[in-house]
C-alpha cells in the first residue's frame, strides 16, 4: 500500500516538473527569439556592407513619342540594377551593374520638301555606376533615413548597335504615297569614354525589422552627346544635311530593396 502512494506520489511530481520545465523552456524560447530579433534590428542599421536590388523608369528629353513602354520605346524607359555597397556612418559607397534603355527620336523640318524628317534609335546599354550617398537616420530605433546621393555611370557595352554609317529612303507618307521620299547618307561618331551623371534625393525605411527599402528621385545628365550622328539628304535636286545628338537625360524614379549582410553574422 505504501509502495502504490509513493509511486503515485513520484508520478504526480514528475508531471509537476515536466510542466514547469516545459514553462520555462517557451520563456527562454521567447526570450531568445525577441533577442534575435534585437540583434537583427540592430546589425541592419549598423555600418558594413549591403546588396542593393533596385529598378525604375526615366523619363527622357529627347523623344517625340508619347506611348509608355519600359522596353524601349517611348518618353518611358526602364533602369535596373544590382549594386554592393558600404556604410560608414552617414555616408555610403556604391558600385555594381546596371542596365538602361534609351530609345531616341527627334523630328526635324524640311524646308525644301516641306515635310519633316524623323530619326530614331536605340542606345540600350550595360553601365558600371559608382555612387556617393549621404543620409540622416531619424527616430530612436534609426528606422528612417533621408538623404542625397550622386553617381558616375559609365557606359560598357550598348546591345544594339548599328553601322557607322550607311545610307537609306525615306517616305514622309509610306502608306499613302510613296512617290515622295528622299534620299540620305549618315554618318555617325561617338566619344571613347561615355557615361551620364545621375544626382538626387532618396529616403529609406526599415522592413521585416532587418533590410531597408529605398525611394528615389534623381535627374540624369549627359556631359556631351553619345552619339552624334550627321544625316546628308537630297529632295528633287535639293540637298542639305542636319545633326542629330543622342543623350542619356531626364527624370528618373526608382525603387530599390536593400539587404545588409550585417544579418548573416548577427544570426549565427
């Protein structure tokens, strides 16, 4: 009999400790959850490195064309890319890949056929970017930021490139009447080194308590032309010749996702 109540009795406490063992387990697992999380928030606003994955659209200046599309045609062209930076402090590096479309078109008058004469082209290309930043965390947990940036874009490699120079017709109504055109010669130069200077403001704002996502406004500024392109035409026994001038300009809005790789020491 008394060997049943003592095991009885021995039954009850290990139940007894089981429960407060299994208390004091979820404390401490959701003790060292919020301090990962702590520690998470806190490596995401520290200085160190960063991948930075944005995208946007430019609105460019030297297009005649009023449709919206991101590939290439239109005022609308896309930018996109992916860069590593570093933070010291308020300041912050930058350099990376990118790619911009630019497609061009102006339209020039004729005086002699009384018609005007529109170009176009693409300027599509890789650039290599390297930005200065400059920024003022606000609030006690550093959450948001606000602050300049400018950048020196080189371009690398333009995707679709065209002869030199070359010859063709052009209809001023091909689908009406085609007994009207003119004939044309170009010839085309551009400098060795091309790029474009980007300036701007930009704010960032904490998510998921350990990346950052960034908004920015900027306007980009050719120093000179990228291509300059001379056009010689002849019209019923008229001749003249005009030049074109392609530039990377405009306004540009992006959106950008930025992941400090403090988070991977911090969570180990």
């Amino acid at each position: 009999m008394k060997l049943r109540i003592g095991f009885t009795g021995l039954i009850i406490m290990l139940f007894v400790l089981d429960g407060y063992a299994q208390r004091y387990y979820e404390k401490e697992l959701l003790s060292t959850r919020l301090e990962r999380k702590e520690m998470r928030q806190k490596a995401s606003v520290a200085d160190g490195g960063y991948v930075l994955f944005q995208g946007g659209l430019r609105k460019h200046e030297n297009s005649r064309s009023n449709d919206i599309f991101t590939g290439g045609y239109g005022e609308y062209n896309g930018v996109v890319g992916v860069n590593y930076g570093y933070r010291l402090k308020n300041a912050s590096i930058e350099t990376g890949l990118g790619f911009i479309w630019q497609y061009h078109s102006e339209i020039y008058f004729l005086e002699a056929a009384g018609e005007n004469f529109r170009t176009s082209g693409n300027y599509n290309s890789i650039f290599l970017p390297l930005v200065m930043k400059y920024d003022v965390p606000t609030g006690p947990s550093k959450k948001f930021r606000f602050g300049a940036m400018g950048s020196l874009n080189f371009l690398l490699h333009q995707t679709r490139n065209r002869n030199q120079q070359g010859r063709g017709t052009y209809y001023f109504d091909y689908f009406n009447d085609r007994e009207r055109y003119l004939q044309y010669k170009y010839y085309w130069d551009r400098p060795r080194i091309s790029g474009f200077f980007k300036a701007g403001v930009y704010a960032e704002f904490q998510v998921f308590k350990s990346s950052f996502l960034n908004l920015q406004f900027s306007r980009a500024i050719s120093a000179g032309p990228l291509r300059t392109v001379t056009y010689e035409w002849e019209y019923q026994g008229q001749k003249g010749s005009f030049t074109d001038e392609l530039k990377i300009e405009g306004y540009i809005v992006e959106i950008a996702y930025k992941l400090p790789l403090n988070l991977f020491s911090a969570t180990r």
